[in-house]
C-alpha cells in the first residue's frame, strides 16, 4: 500500500507570521516554509511525509504560472507509486478557484486535498496545524480520490467549496451540497461520495502562460454601463464572465454591450453574484440566450471553465 504523503506548500496566512502573536489580521503571508509548518505538527513527526516549496506567496496574488506548476508537480507525485496523495498548503482568499483549477485538469483518482488557515502560524491560536493535521488524515484516507479542501474539521468537494466569510475560524462552506465529510478525532465521517470528474489534462495547460487566454470577471450592479465591454473589447479580452444579479439577470445596458461581444467573436457566460445557489433557467427556453449560464457554481469556477475551453480549443 502507498504510505507516502506530499506536502506542496504555495504560502499563503498559514504560512504568515505576525511580529504581535495576538495580531490576526496584520501579519505578513507566506513567510515559513512547508517543511517548518510540518515540524509545527507534533502528530505527524515520524510519518512518511516529503515536503516541497512550490511557490511562497500571499493567495490574493496567485497566478497563472504558480497554477501550472502546481497542477504539474501534484500530477508527478500523485503518479508515484509509493504516493498515497497530496496536500496543498495554501492561502484562503483564492483556495476556491486553484481547488476548482486543479480539480478540471487533473479529477486525480487519489486525493488532492488543500489546506489552509485564517489564522498566521505566529498566532495564539493558529488553526494552521490542526488544519494540516486533518488534511494529511484525509490524503491517508483509504478510497479517497479527488481535489478537497480541509479546513476547520470539515471537508469540501472542489466544486462546491466557498469562502463565506472574511474572519472566523470556520469561514468555509459547501453551500446547497453540503460537506464531503467530516474530520474527528483523526477519523472521517463521510456524507457523500469523493469527487470525480473527467481530466482534460496537463497538455491542455502546457502551453506558455503568457499565451493563456484573457478572461475576465464583470459584475452587473445598478447604474452598470457598456464601458467596461468596450474597454476589455478593445484591449483583447478573450472571454467574459457576467456576475449577474439574482436568478441570471444582467442590466440593460450591460446586456446589450455584452450581446455585442458575443457577435463579435467574444464568448460571454453568466453566472450569479449570489452567495449560494445556481441560475435556474426557465422550462421554456434561456431567457438570455445568447447569454448562456454558466454549468459552474460561481463566476470565478466560471471564468475558469472558459479559460480552460479556449484552451482546449472548444
């Protein structure tokens, strides 16, 4: 049996450190390595785990290229026989949208599980160990599969993972879907069935990042305009995403504009604002047609899925 886990660590608030322990919010990220977050875990001295250094940054600033080479190197270990799974040390303000990336290229058949924490690794109270702690429990666990996020005792499926809140310790959730599990006492509770889906693939994101094509996120709020279209039009945007309002909807004038990038070559997708909940079209027929829904959860897995089919060529 595999026994191996991988730690990759990308940086991020459990890596941060603050100059006051009793200081939560003003440390700065990404400051110790995988390997110390690992010794900071008594329960997990002794057993085979490998660390390696991906990337060191704070999460607000992740990147195309940090993204690549991670989908890369968590494909090579995840290969090794001897590899049980791998955990992804990582911040919480983007954890969603890499969990969503790597869960479209790779859908592994073990786990790739992301941890993270909302507290610094300085902090009094810092959740970064028990976080790392559970999540090294679920690469372990036998007949896990998939990309999930660990994160205060409770698991979440890539696809339907949030952050919901700003501050609190338990600021994940899994909206309408539920958790995966639950972790207890180094035990797993399961609800539902690991994650799956079908790999488009490393080769798809091969490719210079440079080269990856624009796609871009734009709210529809009050008072929106057609300048923003206009302005990513004539700067080569490749793709838009619409975060509509309530169940689809998107301002007149903005729909307009964006009915326009569409006959000109511009793919546009909606997906809602709303914290929970998908657009549910009416039984008759897209309301906005030439304004199709996004088949992702939010805006942000959104204008992934369409980076990813540019991509692709689809």
């Amino acid at each position: 049996m595999p026994s191996t886990i991988v730690i990759l660590g990308t940086g991020g608030t459990i890596a941060g450190t603050a100059v006051d322990p009793s200081d939560n919010v003003g440390y700065t990220a990404a400051q110790r390595s995988a390997a110390e977050l690992l010794a900071a875990v008594p329960a997990l001295k002794g057993q085979a785990i490998e660390c390696e250094q991906v990337a060191q940054l704070d999460s607000k600033d992740m990147d195309h290229a940090t993204w690549q080479r991670l989908a890369q190197r968590a494909a090579h270990h995840l290969a090794r026989a001897d590899v049980a799974g791998v955990v992804v040390t990582h911040g919480t303000d983007t954890l969603e949208e890499t969990a969503w990336f790597l869960h479209r290229v790779l859908a592994p058949a073990k786990p790739l599980v992301l941890t993270a924490a909302m507290r610094p690794a300085s902090a009094l109270s810092a959740d970064g160990p028990a976080n790392l702690r559970d999540a090294v429990a679920v690469a372990r666990e036998p007949g896990a599969r998939g990309v999930v996020a660990v994160l205060a005792g409770t698991v979440h499926a890539a696809a339907d993972v949030r952050k919901v809140h700003s501050y609190r310790l338990d600021a994940f959730d899994s909206g309408d879907a539920g958790p995966l599990a639950r972790v207890e006492e180094g035990g797993l509770r399961r609800f539902r069935p690991w994650p799956e889906g079908e790999a488009l693939g490393l080769p798809v994101i091969s490719e210079d990042v440079a080269s990856w094509p624009w796609v871009e996120v734009l709210p529809s709020h009050a008072g929106a305009t057609r300048a923003g279209v206009d302005a990513m039009l004539a700067a080569g945007v490749r793709g838009i995403v619409v975060a509509a309002t309530g169940n689809g909807s998107v301002h007149q004038a903005l729909q307009a504009a964006l009915a326009r990038a569409v006959a000109a070559g511009v793919p546009v997708v909606r997906g809602t604002r709303c914290a929970q909940g998908v657009i549910v079209e009416s039984p008759a027929g897209a309301r906005d047609a030439v304004l199709p829904a996004a088949t992702a959860g939010t805006p942000w897995q959104a204008r992934i899925d369409l980076m990813l089919a540019l991509m692709s060529g689809r």
